[in-house]
C-alpha cells in the first residue's frame, strides 16, 4: 500500500468525521489521536502507555462502552498522574473528542487497525501527516485562511536559508527571505 493510497483511505475516516457533525479543522487532531495508539503498537512502543488503554483494549470495545471508554482514556492519557509519560501527556494534553456516534468512533478504529502500514513506516508517518492537510486544503477551498504549502516548495525554503537546530522559521519570513536573496543575485 503506498503512502498515498494510505492517505486515501485516511480521508475516507474523515467522511466518518464529517458524518458525525466534525469540522475539517479537527480531523487530523481526532486521527491523530488514534493512529498514536495504532502505530505505538505496531512499532513494539507501548511500554509508556497504560495497558488498559494500549491499542488492543480500545479495538475490543464496541458502542457506547467504546465510547465512554475513549473519553476516559483521552482524559487519562493527558493526566500526568495517571499516564506518567511525558511523551503520551503532551500528545493527549487536554484532549478531548467531538465523535458523538459510537458507530463512527467504532468504525475509525476498524479501519484503522485494517491498514497495511508497512509502508508508513518506510516513507514516513509526517508523509501521512502531510498528505491529509494537503487533502484538507485542496477539499475546503482555503481552508479558513489556511493554505497548504507544497513539499517542493518547502524543501527549497530550507535549502536557501539553512536553518540550524533549534532556530524557528516562519514560512512568510522564509519568502521574503527568498525574494531578497533573488533581488540581490
């Protein structure tokens, strides 16, 4: 499965989403969420997650017991008393889920849990990442303000102005970056 079948198969989760009254600004916010329980399992990393709430756990749920079980796990998972990994903590850090139909929520996961990801894990997972905002902005017009920014394009950002660990650019400043550099050759 290539990644770009897997981003497909990825937006067809957020027809789900839609479905269920969920705006384009949450869908990769409500994915995220799981797919973090999927591929930590699928790359052997669950140790820093609690076992109730590892992956196995939330795909033998079903309806409302799968429902209100995902809305304790996501409060549990941002607790740090609760989950004492930081890694988990900041990902799930006042989490919370606007998938009101347990049918919904139960479907996600069914698919989720049928993707091949072998491929993923080769090209990249910021690749699915990447893939699903570039959906979500070619499929919502602007996006509410928001435009995508092509692989291409950001690849040559970062060749003109060489960024070092740890500095912080932002892609405005990065264009005017580049129309200067041109003035200037």
């Amino acid at each position: 499965m290539t990644n770009q079948e897997i981003v497909q198969r990825l937006w067809n989760e957020c027809n789900v989403l839609r479905d269920d009254g969920i705006t384009y600004q949450d869908y990769v916010t409500e994915l995220t969420y799981i797919l973090f329980l999927k591929m930590s399992k699928e790359q052997g990393q669950e140790e820093g997650i609690p076992v109730q709430y590892r992956w196995d756990e939330l795909k033998a749920k079903e309806g409302l017991e799968l429902k209100n079980f995902y809305k304790q796990m996501l409060l549990d998972l941002g607790n740090a008393q609760k989950t004492p990994n930081p890694k988990v903590n900041a990902i799930y850090k006042d989490a919370s889920t606007s998938i009101d139909e347990p049918a919904n929520l139960e479907k996600i996961i069914k698919d989720i849990d049928e993707l091949d990801w072998f491929s993923a894990r080769e090209e990249g997972l910021g690749n699915l990442y990447e893939g699903l905002l570039e959906k979500n902005a070619n499929e919502t017009k602007s996006g509410a303000g928001q435009y995508f920014t092509p692989r291409p394009l950001i690849n040559m950002m970062v060749r003109m102005v060489h960024p070092k660990p740890g500095e912080r650019l932002c892609e405005q400043r990065c264009l005017r970056l580049i129309q200067f550099k041109e003035r200037c050759a």
